[in-house]
C-alpha cells in the first residue's frame, strides 16, 4: 500500500499545487471526498469550497476553491 497520496491541482493555465500528503479533504462536485494513502487513482471536479489536506511533518494546510 502506498505511503503518500500524490496531489496535483492544475488550471488551464498551469499546475497551482504538486505535494506529497497524508490526507486529502475536498468538496467533489457530487459529495465530499475523504482520500487517504492506497485509494484508487481519482480525476474529479471539484466544486467552490475549501480544500485541505495533511502531511505528517505539518498541520493541515487549506486553500479556497473558486473565483476571486
């Protein structure tokens, strides 16, 4: 089983976040998604809301999802 998940956010514009993490925490477009370490591999969109995600060496890290 996999020891870190592999999180990429990208826009049409370029790649905005590429972490190692522990824990992902993000509102999916049909529900919140929960994603630990060994989940099946996952393209989704997400919809306005807050993302957050957790890696060992630090507190949980958020960012917003949406339009300025």
């Amino acid at each position: 089983m996999a020891d870190k998940l592999k999180l990429e956010m990208v826009t049409p514009y370029k790649r905005v976040l590429s972490e190692e993490v522990d824990e992902v925490n993000a509102p999916g477009f049909v529900g919140e998604l929960g994603l630990l370490p060994g989940h099946t591999p996952l393209l989704t969109t997400l919809k306005v809301g807050e993302l957050s995600y957790k890696k060992v060496t630090s507190s949980f890290c958020c960012c917003q999802l949406g339009l300025p």
